[in-house]
C-alpha cells in the first residue's frame, strides 16, 4: 500500500526499515546525481590563468 502512495520500492523501504532498527542512517549520494553545479563560481579558471600567465 505504501508503496503506491509513496512511490517507494522495497529497496527504499528496507533502507528505512535498516535505519529505524540500526539507529544508524544510511545517506546515499543522491546530491551527486543530474546537473553538475559549479560550487566555486570559476575560481579555478581564474587561478589557471595566474599560474599560466
């Protein structure tokens, strides 16, 4: 039932069930995944071209 509601599946749901007996919670990569995002705003760049001249 949930699993339709929610759109879980029974991977999602055994984590859950994993991190409610364990106390530990498991934090996956999901960040990581789609669009890269350039956190530092062309630092790098500008730095290349210092050093590069």
């Amino acid at each position: 039932m949930i699993i339709i509601m929610m759109g879980w599946d029974r991977n999602t749901i055994r984590k859950g069930i994993r991190e409610l007996t364990s106390g530990i919670i498991c934090v996956d990569n999901y960040s990581a995944r789609g669009r890269y995002v350039d956190v530092w705003g062309g630092f790098a760049k500008v730095i290349f071209e210092e050093v590069t001249g």
